[in-house]
C-alpha cells in the first residue's frame, strides 16, 4: 500500500510539473504556435499516434479512478477500529470513542470540558484531548491522572492489547463557580426582575 501510493504521489508530481512547464513555455512564447499546429496536426492525422493518445488516456482513467477507490477505502478505515470475533467480524466507530471519552471525563472534578479526536494506526491508537480545566487544579497532576483514566478505560471497552497514545492539550483555564457566586446572581436577577415588575404604566 505504501507503495502505490509513493508512486500515485510521484506520478501527479510528475504530471502537474510537466503541464506547469508547459504552460510557462507557452506565455513566454518558446513554444511557438506553428509548433502548437504542428503537433495536434500530427496526433489527428497519424493513426498510430491517436491509438497512443487514447491508450494513454485510458490508463490515466484507470488509474484516477483506482486510486480514489484505495484513499476512500483507507479514509474509511481510519474511521473506524475493526476487530474479529468468532462469529464475524466488528467494527467500532471513532467518533463513538470519541463520546465514550467525553463521558468519561466527568469523573474528574478538576475538568471542566473534554474533547477527544482519536485516530487509530498501524502503531496503536492515538488520542488528543483538548481540556479545560478549572484554576484551582494542579495541572500535572490532573493531566496525568487524565491520561491513566482514559487509557484504562478504552483498553476496558475495547478490550484490545495495542499501545494507546494520550496527548492533553490544555485549551483553556476557568475559574471554578461556587456556591456563593451562583447566589449571588440569581438574588441580583431577581432583584432586577423585582424592580421592574413594579413598574405601572397607564396610572395617574
């Protein structure tokens, strides 16, 4: 696979440089047009050459289109992690592990948010986790004991034996609401809400 698709790489590059090359040589003119008359007078007439011509685009078609078919089917496969049971094969959907996670992350009071972007490789899966965390928590602490719970509890659901990676990414830092705050607020709305429900209008 990695194979063809160096080569599918290697081939456009070669591709669009020639047809970039060419049309440079076309606007500054060293290309001249009786050449341009020339060489499509050739290609129509010879009927060797247009049996080359049409070849060629034919496996340029067959080409484009297998390698779209092998990239959908290698994004279909990083989308989903796949497993064999003895009564059929299981696939598990990233974005399921995704929530999974998220879930997850409210066993720990130091979090606010958690966002997971999990990607799986030939090398294991991979987990980026983008957190806010709340500004009383010990960050080192807190991130480490980010990585163990999510690391063990998607081996748990997975069941799988495949290194998992855990980057966090701490996004963010918010101050942590407390009780007296929340009172507060809601006292001053309903203060205000108190002062203007004693408006009368229409009285003299």
């Amino acid at each position: 696979m990695r194979i063809f698709s160096g080569f599918t790489m290697f081939f456009y590059t070669v591709v669009f440089l020639a047809m970039g090359c060419a049309l440079i040589a076309l606007s500054l003119n060293i290309i001249s047009l009786d050449e341009i008359i020339r060489a499509m007078e050739y290609s129509y007439t010879v009927m060797d050459a247009r049996l080359a011509i049409g070849v060629v685009a034919l496996l340029l078609i067959i080409y484009s289109l297998v390698a779209i078919q092998v990239a959908f089917g290698n994004l279909q496969r990083e989308k989903t992690i796949a497993f064999d049971n003895p009564n059929g094969r299981v696939t598990i959907s990233l974005s399921a592990i995704e929530d999974f996670i998220k879930r997850s992350s409210t066993r720990i009071p130091e979090v606010k948010e958690l966002r997971a972007d999990v990607k799986a490789t030939k090398k294991g899966i991979n987990i980026l986790s983008r957190v806010i965390v709340y500004s009383d928590a010990n960050i080192p602490d807190t991130t480490e004991r980010i990585q163990n719970i999510l690391k063990n509890k998607v081996q748990e659901m997975l069941g799988i034996e495949e290194p998992i990676s855990i980057r966090v990414h701490v996004a963010k830092i918010a101050p942590r609401e407390t009780k007296e705050s929340k009172s507060s607020k809601t006292e001053y709305g309903n203060e205000k809400k108190t002062l203007f429900q004693g408006i009368e209008y229409g009285n003299e």
